[in-house]
C-alpha cells in the first residue's frame, strides 16, 4: 500500500477512535471524522464506503499491528504470555478507554467492544497455540483467560487511581500460568 494511503488511513483512524472517545459512535459522524482527520469527505469515499468499513478497517490493522510487535518474552522462555505487554501498551496509549466506560454505551459500542475482546482472544489464543508447553490448554480456558485479561483492562480504566500496568501485567501472569500449568500439569 502506498505511503500516503497508510498515512491517511491512519489519519481517519485515529480520528475515528477520538471522536468515538468524546461521543456515542452511532452519533459520530463521517463528516465529524473527517474534520478531526482534516480530510475532505471526497477522501473518506476514496477510502471506505462508511463508517463500518472504516471500523473493519481499524480492527484489522489493530491486530496486524499487535502481531507485528515483537513481544519482550515468551511463553516457552518465560512463563509469560508476550502479548499482555503489547495489549496493555496499545488499550492505555491509544485512548481506548471510550470501550470501557460504564456510562450507558450505546449498542454500536457494546459491538465494538465485543470485537475488540475477539481481536485480544485470537491473539491470546495464538500464542498459546504456538507454544511447545502449553498448546494442549483447552478452548474454554483460553476463553477465561481472555475475560480475565479484558477485565483487567476494564478494572485499570475505572480506577481513579490508576495502579501500575507493570503491576497489573504481573499479576495477570502469575494467574495465566497457574491455569496453564494446571490444565496441562
């Protein structure tokens, strides 16, 4: 893909996950992300056909984008999920806490998040599914780990006080490793 397309794609979004952050994503408008992007509504068109594709659009790259960071450890080598790192990195620096609020989300909202966890359960899964220790990890276990891991998320975007990521991280691997060790021990 061309550098300019990526970099105006980018543009829309993270104007997209900004307007979304300050409003109700079914009030967001495609004009309103435009603004926040400074692009022309023509532009948009020439990108995505709507709002959804855009969606679809950010929610592949999200994931592309998390696979493509190199983790800092291992599951084989550490007894930690690499991936945790690089969720918490991008949920906290990327201002996705829009996704967590308890302030009534509209129906739009309770989807993307639903997708966002799916993207954070494929990623989860994948690594456990490539690890030599701890492949056999039933889906059902995996799909606990996942909520444990989205809830953590959820916990740290409620707390005024927010604790440490490193903190929370820690914790969450001392219980992953407890399930993965038990369930293929």
């Amino acid at each position: 893909m061309d550098r300019r397309v990526r970099r105006t794609r980018s543009r829309l979004v993270e104007a997209m996950v900004h307007c979304a952050a300050n409003g109700d994503w079914d009030a967001v408008s495609i004009q309103q992300i435009c603004d926040a992007a400074d692009v022309a509504r023509s532009t948009f068109y020439l990108h995505f056909q709507n709002k959804a594709e855009l969606l679809d659009y950010a929610f592949a790259s999200l994931g592309e984008e998390m696979r493509n960071t190199p983790a800092s450890r291992s599951l084989d080598v550490d007894g930690a999920l690499g991936v945790l790192p690089v969720l918490f990195s991008f949920m906290v620096e990327k201002d996705h806490g829009f996704l967590f609020s308890r302030s009534r989300p509209s129906v739009a909202t309770l989807l993307i998040g639903w997708r966002l966890k799916a993207v954070i359960t494929e990623m989860i899964a994948g690594e456990i599914a490539e690890s030599d220790r701890f492949r056999a990890t039933p889906a059902p276990v995996i799909e606990f780990i996942t909520a444990g891991v989205f809830a953590a998320i959820d916990n740290w975007y409620q707390r005024n006080e927010k604790p440490s990521v490193s903190g929370v991280i820690a914790g969450l691997d001392a219980m992953i490793l407890r399930l993965l060790v038990r369930t293929n021990g």
